[in-house]
C-alpha cells in the first residue's frame, strides 16, 4: 500500500492486487473499510462503500491478472478506481445482470462466483462506470457521495 495526503482533505490510498491472491484477498477494502472508520464516517455510508469495494477487489482477484485499485477519501466523496490487467468484459450489460457470472466450478467451490458482485457495487454506489477492452482489461470507477 501507498498513501499520500493531498491539500483539500483528500486521502490516497492505492493497493496492486493479483490474480488468485487468496491470502491477501480483502485487504485492500479492509484497509479502506477501517479508515473510513476512524475518519468518522457514518457507519450507513461506511457499509457501502466497504461493499463496494470488497466486490471491486475480488472481480479483479477472481477474474483478471492484476490490478491496482485506488481510493480517493474527501470529506463529501468517495472516489474508487480500478484498474486491472485481465480479460476484460465483452458484455457489460451482460456482466451487470444478477447472477451472471464466467467464475469456474473451482471458484464457485471457494464460494465465490455468486453474480451479485456487480449489482451489488451497483446498489451501494451514487455512480458506477465500467470501461473494459476485451483481451486488455477493465476500469472501474465508483463515486459514494458523502451528503
Ligand atoms: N475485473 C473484471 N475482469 C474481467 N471480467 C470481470 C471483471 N469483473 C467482472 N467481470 C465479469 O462480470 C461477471 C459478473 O461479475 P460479478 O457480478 O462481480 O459476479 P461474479 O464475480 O460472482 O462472477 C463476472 O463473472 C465476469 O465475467
Ligand atoms: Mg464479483
């Protein structure tokens, strides 16, 4: 993890995240999760982000090679961005469907693989945008507004 202070009151923390990396899986939400926290915000506005961001963090673990995911902590906002290296989605509309999911029988066996991730991202986030090139990757960004 990185981290960096900027003026304004926005906090940056940014995590690689890799293909598989099970024992590392969620921490890079945790992290953001406990943060959040500490800073004081409201437990409701914590619940989703800290969603958003687990789902954001697994798609990359489970479906891409590698990533870097970065919060943008500001006092009115929230600001998510990932970006992985992997097969990106062909089908974006598709791919946000409840329980549409590519996972593999092992995967699912893990537990994961469910198809909710993106809905879910969806539902707890005030703006969503997937940019995805097939054969190249995915970039996902997600706002939570602080009102
Ligand atoms: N970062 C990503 N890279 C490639 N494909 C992805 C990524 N995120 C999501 N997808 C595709 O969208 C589908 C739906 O994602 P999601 O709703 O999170 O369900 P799940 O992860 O349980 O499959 C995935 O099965 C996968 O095909
Ligand atoms: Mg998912």
């Amino acid at each position: 993890m990185s981290e960096q202070a900027k003026p304004e009151q926005i906090l940056i923390l940014e995590f690689t995240l890799k293909s598989l990396d099970f024992m590392r899986a969620g921490e890079a939400s945790s992290e953001f999760k406990q943060r959040l926290k500490k800073l004081g915000f409201k437990p409701e506005l914590v619940r989703r982000a800290a969603i958003a961001a687990y789902e954001a963090e697994m798609n990359v673990i489970i479906h891409a090679r590698k990533g870097v995911m970065r919060f943008e902590i500001a006092p009115a906002r929230l600001l998510i961005v990932v970006e992985d290296e992997g097969p990106g989605i062909s089908d974006i509309e598709q791919a946000m469907q409840e329980g549409f999911t590519t996972a593999s029988a092992a995967i699912r066996e893990l537990g994961f693989g469910a198809g909710m991730g993106l809905p879910n991202i969806k539902r707890c986030a005030d703006a969503m945008d997937i940019q995805s090139i097939p054969g190249q990757g995915t970039r996902l960004q997600i706002i939570i507004n602080n009102e």
